[in-house]
C-alpha cells in the first residue's frame, strides 16, 4: 500500500476564509469601473494570479480592450491595497472548523506539511493567523511562473518537502487548484460544491468535515 508522505494546502478559503475579502475587493474595484460581479462569477477567480483575475474580470465586463498595461497594473495595485486592509482584521479566530486540529493530527502522524498557495500576501495571513510552525514549507509564489490551473506550484511544494507527487494530498477550495493537484499527480481533496468541485479526489461540503483519518483512509483506497 502507497503510503501518504506530505499533505499541501491551499490558503484562501481553506485554512481561513480570506477568499470572502478578495472577493469583497474585486467587487469594490469591478463597481468603481462599471463592472459588476456576483459570487457564481466569483468562483473564476479562486485560486488565481491577481493578473489573471483582473483580466478576467475586464472580459467579464467587456472591458478588455479599454486599459493600458500600465493602467491594469494601478488597477490590480487598488484591489490589492484594499485586500490588504481587509486582512488587517485577520487573528488566529479567523482559522476556519476543523482546520487547526487537522494540522495537528497530520504533524502527530509524522507527515509532512506544504503550502501551495497563490497569494503574494500568503505569508502575512500565515503570520496573522499563527500557524507558520505547523508548515514545513510554504511557496512563494512570486517564485512561480505559471499559476493554478497549471500544476507548478504544487510541484514545487513537492519538490521542497522531498516528496514524491504520488505520496501527497492536495487540499483546494478552486476549481482550478482541484485541477493543478490532479495535474501534479496527486491526491485532490476538495472543500466546497460538487456543482463546482465535483472532480476531487474526495470532497467535504465544508473544513469542520475535514478528519485526517478520513482522508487517509481514501487515499489509500485510490
Ligand atoms: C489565491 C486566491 O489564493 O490568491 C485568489 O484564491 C487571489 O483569489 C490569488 O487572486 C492571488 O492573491 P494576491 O494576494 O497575490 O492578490
Ligand atoms: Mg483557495
């Protein structure tokens, strides 16, 4: 039986529920430029680069065409500026059911933890939240070159713990890091709808559902 040597968790809407900030301040800026977004247009942003989103955000409102380069980069600066006022309330309360004590049991296991996350801001919100002991690495992402569909982030993560891809989980609230995982190689757990992640590995509706044993327990039965 393979057995499972490392366990890589995405950030934002996983370990704590930051995905709502950026997804309050994509709203704030697609409403200052005549672009309106709800959260079912929302769900193609999770787990992508701030460039990319800005972009697809831009298409979405039919506004591809109407910036410059240098103009998007001042665009995608406000978003991230209020993004970051918006975390400045982020406290180790803000973990999200179930998600500290699976740290825990994953560590009294003897596995190894990552952090695949596509946020330039990761750390602080690690910081913020107080579990920077719990990772044995975590990815910065401005060292990766293609984001979340892509699987190169999670490679890295692999890579830096000195794991085989076949030996890892993957833990993802996006669609596209569902599919970066599986990309990888590895074992996609899913938090969220099956309407939307219906191709994980495994998926739980919510973190208060994540259990280490569980999760072990479906990987071994892949
Ligand atoms: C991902 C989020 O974790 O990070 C995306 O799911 C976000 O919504 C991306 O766009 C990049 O984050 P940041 O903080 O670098 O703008
Ligand atoms: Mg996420």
């Amino acid at each position: 039986m393979k057995s499972v040597e490392a366990v890589i968790f995405d950030l934002d809407g996983v370990i704590t529920d930051t995905a709502a900030y950026h997804y309050e301040a994509w709203k704030e800026l697609g409403e200052s430029i005549g672009i309106a977004i709800d959260e079912e247009f929302n769900e193609q942003l999770k787990g992508v680069s701030r460039m990319e989103s800005l972009e697809r955000l831009l298409r979405h409102g039919n506004r591809q065409d109407d910036f410059t380069e240098q103009e998007k980069e001042k665009l995608a600066t406000r978003k991230n500026e209020q993004y970051k006022r918006l975390i400045k309330r982020v406290t180790p309360d803000d973990i999200l059911p179930g998600i500290k004590q699976l740290l825990v049991d994953i560590r009294q296991d003897g596995i190894k933890i990552g952090m695949a996350s596509a946020s330039k801001n990761a750390f602080e919100v690690v910081g913020s939240l107080k579990i920077a002991e719990y990772f044995d690495y975590i990815v910065d992402s401005s060292t990766v070159s293609k984001g979340k569909p892509d699987p190169e982030i999670f490679l890295k993560a692999a890579e830096a713990l000195q794991v085989p891809s076949s030996r890892c989980i993957g833990v993802e609230d996006a669609e596209a890091g569902i599919e970066a995982i599986q990309g990888a190689g590895m074992f996609a757990v899913g938090v969220g709808k099956p309407q939307l992640l219906g191709k994980a590995d495994y998926l739980v509706e919510n973190t208060s559902l994540l259990s280490w044993p569980e999760i072990k327990k479906r990987y071994h039965h892949s």
